[in-house]
C-alpha cells in the first residue's frame, strides 16, 4: 500500500526501496537518508493512502535503531483508554479485563521507534500524557502508583490534518506540535506525481501476479494511460488496491483499457481542474457507493476504518454528508446506509465508541 517496496533483510532489519524518480520522491528519499541517521522526532503529513507510515519505517530501518523494535500505533482505532493502555501498559487489576501487568508499545520498543499514527484524532488528555512522556522519557502506567521507569525510544507521528488549524481551533496542543514537529516531512499525493505510476503499476502487478499464480504480464498502453490520467483520491493504497482487483479478475495475458472500471476510463473534468477546485475526497468515493451501488456500511466502511484504511475524521464526514441529507436523523442516515432497522443502536454505538458521532441538531 505503499511507494515503497519492503525486503526482508538481515533479522528484525528491513531494506524499504522508494518506488518512483519523479523530483519529490527523490527529494523525500534524500531527506529519508539524512534524518534515518539522526534521533530526532519527526512529524510526516500528507493525505490518507500516501504511504506516511511505510516513510516511517524507512527512517526506522535505515538508522542505528533499525535492528530494534518498530512499533505503530493507530491513534484513531482506539478509544482514550485502551489507547493509553496500548501505548504506556496497565497494571493487574487497575481496570476491568487487567488480568495481569501489561507492557505498553512505549516499553517493548524500548531502542526502537515508536510510529504514532493519526496523531490528530489523540483527546487532549491523550495530547498532555504523551507530552509528559516526551519531556521527562519516563513511563507511567495505567494504574500504577509512584514514578515510572525511563526508556529509550524514538518517536514519530502522522498525520492527514493540518494540525496548525486544530491548535487555532483549541483541539490539539500546542507544546506537543512543536514537541513533535522537529523534522516535518511531506509525502506528495500522487496525483502530484503522475509519472511515477507506471513504475508502481508494473511493481503491484509484479507483486501480485506472484501472490495469485497469474498469467498477466503486461498493462497496455492505453491502460496505463488511462491509470496515469485519474486523480487517485485513496493515492497509493487505492492503485495498489485496483491492480490487485484485475489481477485477480481479469482472465488472459494483458490488463486492457476495458478492464478499468468506467471512473477510471472515463475522467471526471472537475478532478482535472487545478488544486484551487475542490476534489473529490475518499469520504465522497464511500458515501456515494453507499448511496449509488447500495453498499452496506458494514461492508464499504467499517472495515476500513478497524484496518486503519480511513481515519476518524474520514467517518465523520461520511456521517456528515448523510445527516445532511437525512436533516439531521440519524435513522434515516442508517437507512440511507443500506443497514438493517435492528443495526441502528449498533451503528450509535459504533460512533460513541469511536468518537465519530456528530450533533444531529445542526442540520435540523
């Protein structure tokens, strides 16, 4: 799912290869080279799909820590308390299902890296513990009583929201951007570097040709084309997932223009407009295969989301386009969802859980 391609090495190491020779993947893989030799902390942006955490696990491998742990962390797949539970441990008995003493992701990376994905969606309380484990490098576990112990880990976050916005908006701290952001580094979304598609096509197709036994040996010109045109929404994740749908699908020796499905054959002219236009998000793509192809929520979003595919802030837009068009009701935003009348306190309970549930009266 990523611009790189990952090779066993040595044990516990990893040679990551950048895939691509456009001049901003150069650049990045330059800047890779530079900051893997540093211990710094580093802050990676860019939009969902990407490929921030297969940068992350380069700069990992390619430094002095690459034989120790890597450690990621879903900061938007967990709640507030299992969250601090996974990344600081818990004690016996300090909550309910603590059968035993648990070490969190911050101890067993001990020497390592630690990767904090979608840093955004942290609560501010989340924000100020993690703040105080980067000033002071000691671990204070949930429901421990007295100080913890130190260790030595490096630390690097991601994320697809402006986090300048959210400290103007009072929902990310301060102190810990600039804690976080030593290093920034940007990974570009793919529709700004088009020329590098052919060269991701042919190592998907590769890669899973192997996986699936195919005979496919080749994209057509026209095809490749075709894929070089589109504006690639999901970016990376979303082409790896595309070459391995034909694969598995298309019967015969070459991947043809007529096997691409119809958005990708035929471009939408507002996604080739410039930057300033709006373009279409992955929000809009799932929200409208729900409400176009009838895809059930549980089927086109949930999983996405519990295999960090799309993020928090991803699901609320979703639920918000639909409370929009349902005026605020959230059965019929089910309904508008394709989920059975019994899923509707399973759909509510799925947004407090994970924090995605928006208040209905605004669009009253």
């Amino acid at each position: 799912m990523s611009t790189f391609a990952a090779t066993p090495a040595r044990a516990n190491k990893t040679h990551v290869q950048l895939i691509g020779q456009s001049a901003t993947m150069v650049g990045l893989q330059q800047e890779v080279d530079r900051i893997a030799r540093s211990d710094a902390k580093v802050l990676i942006t860019g939009e969902s799909g990407t490929g921030k955490e297969i940068v992350a696990r380069s700069i990992h491998a390619r430094g002095p820590r690459g034989a120790s742990v890597f450690a990621p962390v879903n900061c938007a797949g967990l709640p507030e308390t299992l969250l601090e539970s996974e990344l600081f441990g818990h004690v016996k008995g300090s909550f309910t299902g603590a059968y035993r003493d648990k070490p969190g992701k911050l101890e067993t990376a001990n020497n390592g890296t630690v990767f904090l994905d979608e840093i955004g969606e942290m609560t501010l309380r989340m924000q100020g513990l993690l703040l105080r484990f980067l000033e002071t490098g000691e671990l204070q576990k949930v429901g421990a009583d007295g100080g913890g112990h130190h260790v030595n880990v490096r630390v690097i976050a991601a994320t697809n929201r402006n986090l300048r916005e959210m400290i103007a908006q009072g929902t990310f701290r301060e102190d810990l951007f600039y804690r976080l952001n030593v290093i920034h580094l940007v990974v570009p979304p793919l529709r700004e570097r088009r020329e590098d598609i052919p060269a991701l096509v042919n190592h998907f197709r590769a890669q899973f040709v192997a996986l699936n036994r195919s005979p496919i040996t080749n994209v057509s010109p026209e095809a490749m084309q075709a894929l070089m045109d589109y504006s690639w929404p999901g970016n990376v994740r979303e082409l790896e997932n595309v070459i391995e749908r034909l694969i598995v699908t298309v019967q015969g020796s070459s991947i043809d223009v007529e096997h691409l499905s119809s958005e990708i054959r035929v471009q939408d002219p507002v996604a080739l407009r410039p930057k300033r236009e709006r373009r279409r998000t992955v929000a809009d793509d799932l929200y409208k295969r729900m409400l176009d192809q009838r895809e059930s929520f549980w089927t086109t979003v949930y999983p996405l989301f519990m295999e960090r595919e799309i993020t928090r802030a991803n699901v609320r837009e979703i639920v918000r386009r639909g409370l929009e068009e349902a005026r605020g009701n959230y059965k019929i935003v089910a309904r508008l969802f394709n989920m059975e009348p019994r899923d509707y306190k399973r759909f509510l309970n799925f947004l407090r859980k994970h924090d995605c549930q928006i208040p209905f009266k605004d669009y009253r």
